[in-house]
C-alpha cells in the first residue's frame, strides 16, 4: 500500500507564496548572512547538551539527599526537550549547516533522545510539514482514536468528552511511547508505504538501526543509573519516568497548540486526493504563532513559537525566525490572509484546551 498522494490547488493566492519567497531570500542577501546556524546556534547546542548530559554525569555522584537525584532527572527533562526542540529539529531540517553531513552527525542526537531520527524525518518533514492538519494523512493530528479527538472529522467516543482533562497526562507519556512502541510501529508502517524508500533505507537495516539506537539509549539513561547510581534503583526507575514525562508534555505543550486550535480548518482531501487550498495559505489556516515576544522562552523552544515561519521556511534555521516574523505577517496581511499569532503562551494553551473540549463534546466544530 502506497503512501496517498494529495495535491493543492494551484490556482488560489498563487503570487503570495512567490511575493514571500523573494522577499525574505532578500533578507538574507541584504544582511548578507546565512539562512543555516550561526555562533549563537552553535553556543545554544552545547548550553542545551550540558543542561541534558551534566545532569546524568552528576547521577553516579554520592548525594545525601534523594530529591538530590530527583532534581537531576527533572533538570534532564527540560534539557531533553530542549534538545529535541532546538538541536535536533533544525539538523533533521537540514537547516543546521549548509554542509549535510554536519546536519547528519547533529541529527542523531535523536540517539539520546530515545527515537529514530530517519521516522521522524518521514513524519514531521515529509508528512506533517507537506500535509499539514489534512485529515487521515497528517499523523500529528491522529492519535490513537479512542483515546483523543484532535480532527473534527474523527470519530467521536463518549471518552471524549473529558479529554481537555486527561490529554494533558497522554502528552507526557509522548517520548517514552516513542522510545518503546512507536518507532517500531512506524518503521513497519512506513515501509508498507513505501516511505523509507525517501529516507534510502530498506526495512532490515532500519529495523537494525533503532534496535541499536534504543539499546544505547536504555543503556545510557536506565542501566548505567540502576546499576551504578549511589541511590536505590527504582529511584533510576522513576527519575527516569519522571525526565520522559516532563519532556513529552514540554514537547506536546510547543506543538499542540501551533496546529490544534479553534482557527485551524483542518481539510478533507476530495476522492482524487485535491485541496481546494493552495499549499502556503494552507499552512497559514492552520498553523498559529504564540508568545512572539517572550525572547528566552523562544530560545528554549527553538523558535518554535514562530510556526508560521517555521512551515513555511522549513528550510532556515530557526534562529532567524523572529527577525523575518514581521515580513511574513505584513506580506500575509498584504495579500488579505489570515495570521494567527498569540500574545502569551498560555492564550494558546487556554484556546487548545478550549477546542479539545469542542472536540469532544460535538460533533462539528470548524468555524
């Protein structure tokens, strides 16, 4: 079974894309600088690195107290999220280096991370980043079905109706399902979709690969801590749950939010595969901006507060995306189409929970 193929119209808002386009590769060129990272990227990667690897070093030290090794894992936590969002997201861009061998070696960060840096590539580039808030293509917007609703097309379950409460504790359980289930899930899947096939890596050897990948893992963060850690082994246990926790809810917190509210039209595909939508506006519909000027809170999250930009410059590093925000949102503007941006990261929290209760509480909900 191949992966379905979905096209946008190109018909509609046709020049905005293009307008854009030229005037933010004018950016560059006027500044005369690069669209890849520069020195204060690179000083961020190891800051973020320190912040998730001190912590563990500082694990095999003798403490006296046990919430000593507890404040480690939840300062590893912040750290892992951290890496996800500012390192390892960029390289897997390709947006890291103009070299793609530096992007390679830094995207394997994921190895840390306790996921596969090829799936990831196939969900977030190829899939969520093309298809985006499209129904029953974009993966990001379906989870397991009887647990939550994120698509007002998806069915709805009586257990729905309270998932603006219980969400909140399945986004926190988001890193640890990747490292134990869902990467071999989506190894399989991908491969019966011919998709590993843009990664240019055949089923075995990937197999192969995470296998590894997650044995590395688990030895670095769960082993190591349980056998060598001067504290009791099911505290490794639980600091290890606890920094998998908080990463995921940091990690679904920067995310949900940017696709998955009340300004978002999530489209449905005709039987041939067609968007009445041309791809850019699309991604203007349904992608949101939040906190635009909370400047240490972008740098945590890798800029990904300014989604607009980043979907629709997948190809620059993020550490440009608050300078080229204002020409994004006056060309939008320009052309009469919609930008969402929050002021405050919690109006954005607030207007996902707002929906995840619409979602399940009715039927249909897109405005």
């Amino acid at each position: 079974m191949q992966f379905k193929t979905i096209t946008f119209a190109s018909n509609h808002n046709e020049e905005f894309y293009s307008v854009l386009k030229q005037r933010v590769n004018n950016y560059f060129k006027t500044k005369k600088i690069s669209k890849h990272a520069n020195t204060a990227m690179i000083f961020k990667t190891i800051v973020l690195l320190a912040v998730y690897l001190v912590p563990l070093c500082l694990l095999f030290m003798d403490f006296s107290s046990t919430w000593a090794y507890v404040g480690l894992w939840v300062i590893m936590g912040f750290g892992m999220a951290g890496v996800g969002l500012s390192v390892m997201h960029d390289a897997n861009h390709g947006t890291y280096s103009k070299n793609q061998t530096v992007n390679n070696i830094v995207g394997h960060v994921l190895v840390i991370l306790g996921g596969s840096d090829v799936n990831w590539r196939i969900q977030h580039n190829v899939i969520h980043h093309t298809y985006t808030n499209v129904d029953e293509v974009d993966e990001d917007i379906s989870p397991p079905s009887f647990l939550l609703r994120f698509s007002p097309h998806a069915k709805r379950y009586p257990i729905h109706r309270y998932q603006h409460l219980y969400a909140w504790f399945l986004y926190g359980l988001m890193t640890l399902m990747w490292f134990v289930t869902k990467d071999f899930n989506q190894a399989i899947r991908y491969h019966k979709k011919d998709l590993l096939k843009s990664q240019g890596i055949t089923l075995s050897t990937h197999m192969t690969k995470i296998i590894i990948f997650k044995i590395i893992y688990a030895t670095l963060f769960i082993i190591l801590p349980v056998i060598f850690s001067p504290t009791y082994w099911y505290i490794s246990i639980l600091g290890f749950l606890i920094m998998n926790f908080i990463s995921g809810l940091v990690l679904s917190m920067i995310f949900q939010p940017a696709h998955v509210v009340p300004s978002s039209n999530f489209p449905v595909p005709d039987d041939s595969g067609n968007i009445d939508a041309d791809w850019a506006v699309n991604q203007l519909i349904n992608t949101a901006n939040f906190a635009p000027k909370a400047r240490f809170f972008s740098w945590y999250v890798g800029g990904l507060n300014y989604q607009i930009e980043h979907h629709l410059f997948p190809n620059i590093c993020h550490i440009h995306y608050r300078k080229i925000a204002k020409i994004v949102e006056e060309t939008a503007l320009e052309f009469r189409l919609p930008y969402h941006s929050y002021k405050t990261f919690y109006g954005a929290l607030a207007d996902h929970t707002r929906l995840l209760y619409r979602l399940g509480n009715q039927d249909v909900v897109v405005a």
